[in-house]
C-alpha cells in the first residue's frame, strides 16, 4: 500500500488538469481547422455562381463592319458580364433593308441599297440583371462605282470625256457601257460603248468616250451596268451632265 502526502495528491491533480486541457483544445482545432487549398475552392466555386455586379457589356465597336448591296453579311453581337441566356432586339433607328438581327445577336443578310444607317440595340440575360443599350452604325458602300476621270467637255464640233469603274465585289462581271448625247430635240446619239469582263478587284479602271456631234445643246448619259448571271445579281451605276454642253461647231 502507497501512501500520498497531500503535496504529492495537489501536485497530480495539476498535472492530470494540464492533460485534459491540452486535448480539448486540439479536438477543438481540428474540428475548426480548413485546409488553405480547399478554403480557397470553396471561395472560387462561390464567386462561380455569383453574377458579374458590373452588369451586361456590349462587346461590338460601335461602327460595324461596312457591307456593300447584295453582299452577304454576318456579324454576331457580343456582350459579357450577365449569366447565360442572352436576348438581343432593335431598340430604335433602322436596319439596311435585308438586313435582319435575330434575338440570339446574329446581325445578318443583304444588304438591299446603299447608305449610312444607325441604330439602337439592346440586351438582357435570364436573371434578373437590367439590360443594356448600344447605338451602332452600320455602312452600306457601293462595291460598283463609276466616277467622273475626265468630265465630258465640248472641243471643237466633238464632245469628249472619261470616266472610271471599280469592281470591289467578290465577283467578275459583265460589264455593259455606254453613253448617249440627247439633243434637245429628244433625239440620242450614242458616243461610247464597250462590253467586257470586270474583273473583281479592278480599281478605277478608265473607260474613254467621244464622238463628232452636229451643231446644238447635248446633256451627257453615262450608264454602267455590271452583271453577276451566276448569282441573278445586276449592279447599275449612271452619270449625267447637269446641263447642255453646247456645239457651236459644224452644221
């Protein structure tokens, strides 16, 4: 049998008290403990599935792409910072005829006349985020041109000028040129003609004109017509004096 002095039973009950202290608290950190890499997924999944606070942005520079009659034209809409789910419509202005935006942002068609048109789209998503507004432009260039090189002149008893056609088109045509001095009298004397293939890219390629002309005041036609058979596509393009070129010599 052991007897214990009552120093020695003070002493083991300390020491039995800083034990069980010391396994309450590392049951305790181990039940509050997380470790960093999963903390840290914890934190990504949960901005994941939070919305952009910033709203819906359109991406798209406010001048789109130029487009040309008849060209085919596709231009898809962007804007970020919304959940999925996007809704595109046309807010105000107008379209180019036979161009159409469908709600998915698939801005697409042909163009049907050229111009400078503007216009107001807007977008929103599935939640419940507000949508967002853009004004674009949108330039439909004439891809065939005829331009003046040398407007038509009287010289002597002749009236004679130049002019110039491009061909920006992705396509060769057929080209059909002429032009007519219409006396006062109604009467139309042809002064130029050429029929030929216009290569696509052909840039101011110039088309001469001239002819003797009895005395009297001529207004100037020139007409250009370009021809895609293959696409059922006809381009035309026109010139006129703005007033009367006068002869005063000869009969």
């Amino acid at each position: 049998m052991v007897t214990m002095t009552n120093g020695q039973r003070t002493r083991r009950v300390v020491g039995l008290g800083l034990v069980l202290s010391f396994a309450v608290g590392m049951a305790a950190c181990q039940i509050g403990f997380i470790p960093a890499g999963d903390e840290q997924a914890q934190t990504q999944g949960a901005a994941a599935q939070q919305p952009d606070e910033r709203g819906l942005v359109i991406e798209n520079d406010s001048e789109l792409p130029d487009t040309y009659p008849h060209g085919l034209y596709e231009v898809r809409l962007r804007a970020h910072g919304g959940v999925s789910g996007l809704h595109w419509k046309l807010e105000k202005g107008a379209l180019p005829p036979g161009i159409k935006l469908e709600e998915d942002g698939l801005l697409h068609g042909q163009a049907e006349r050229t111009g400078e048109f503007q216009f107001t789209v807007s977008v929103r998503d599935s939640g419940a985020q507000p949508g967002v507004q853009k004004a674009f432009v949108l330039r439909v260039r004439s891809a065939f041109t005829l331009n003046w090189k040398a407007p038509a002149r009287v010289s002597g008893n002749r009236i004679d000028g130049t002019v110039e056609v491009s061909n920006t088109t992705p396509d060769d045509m057929d080209l059909t040129f002429y032009v007519l001095a219409v006396a006062e009298n109604g009467r139309a004397t042809a002064i130029g003609y050429q029929h030929f293939v216009l290569r696509r890219g052909t840039l101011a390629k110039e088309l001469p004109f001239g002819e003797t002309l009895p005395h009297g005041g001529y207004v100037v036609h020139v007409d250009a017509v370009g021809e895609v058979a293959a696409k059922n596509l006809i381009y035309r393009e026109n010139l006129q004096t703005p007033a009367a070129l006068q002869v005063t010599v000869g009969p």
